[in-house]
C-alpha cells in the first residue's frame, strides 16, 4: 500500500516537473526574445524581463536536475559500471554511488537551510520588479529536498539489491 502510494506521488510530482519544465523553457524563449528585440529592433529598455528569465532559469535547472535524480542519471561512470561483470559487485558499486549521492544532497539541504534561514532574517528583492528572492531560493530548496529524497530511495534499493540479490529495484 505504501509503495503503490509512493509511486502514485512520484508520477505526480513527475507530471508536475514536466510541465515545470516546458513552462520554463517557452517562457525563458519568449522572455529573452523580447528582449533582444525590444532593446536592438526598437531600442526599448525594458524593465525586469532579465530578471523574470533568470527566475524562470533558477526553476529550469533545479527541475531538470531533480529529474537526473530521479532516473539516476546524475552522477553516472559508464566505464567503471560496464567494467564490473559481478552482480554483488555492481551491487555494491550501486550503493556506493547511491550513498555518496545521498551524502552530498544532505550537504545540499544544510545549505539550502542556510540559505533560507538568512533569507528570512534579511529579506531580499529582485532591483527592477522587487520580486522576493525567495521565489528563486524556493527552486534550490525544493531541488535539495526532492534530490535528497530520491537518494534516500537509491540508497535503499541498493541495500535491498545488495543483501537480497534475486530482487529486482
């Protein structure tokens, strides 16, 4: 039960990214082509478009690297996996990328926490529209979390893998 619901999140919150993602992206080509010709075709400057395509960048990336988490894609060495023909090997090279992943994403959430914890001290704004920092922080803080959740998992299914062989992650 509680995998079936784990996985229902996980497609869920996989259909969000996705959209995430081609929002951002069709929003980052129509900002950054607006203002390309607003600037040398009209020779208008216009406020904030910078900043609202940085914002929308900030978001891309961190969704895209959840992503990479998410289909262990990350932190990936063809040639030392292809090397080891051993299962319980590749077992243990699994778990060990699986953990050293897990260990830099818990680095990743302390700093996120940080991040946040002086965000709330001294608020900060964007210069030309005020946008609050903390729309752009949100991307980081929810790239920790999430990337550090789908490590927690590979690091499971790697101790599952390891000691019961005949399972299937």
């Amino acid at each position: 039960m509680l995998l079936k619901l784990l996985h229902f999140l996980d497609r869920g919150l996989t259909g969000l990214m996705a959209a995430a993602i081609i929002v951002s992206t069709a929003a980052i080509i129509g900002l950054i082509t607006f203002l390309i010709l607003s600037r040398f075709v009209f020779g208008w400057s216009v406020v904030g478009l910078l900043e609202l395509s940085t914002l929308c960048a900030i978001w891309l990336y961190m969704t895209g690297a959840v992503l990479a988490s998410r289909n262990k894609e990350h932190i990936v060495v063809d040639f030392t996996a292809q090397a080891i023909s051993s299962p319980r090997l590749q077992a243990l090279h699994e778990l060990l990328v699986a953990v050293i992943v897990l260990v830099l994403g818990l680095f990743f959430l302390s700093l996120a926490r940080d991040m946040l914890g002086w965000s709330f001290r001294r608020p900060q704004t964007t210069p030309g529209l005020g946008i609050p920092l903390l729309a752009g922080q949100g991307a980081i803080v929810f790239a920790a979390a999430a990337a550090t959740l789908y490590a927690l998992r590979d690091v499971v299914a790697g101790i599952l893998k390891l000691f019961i062989p005949s399972r299937e992650t």
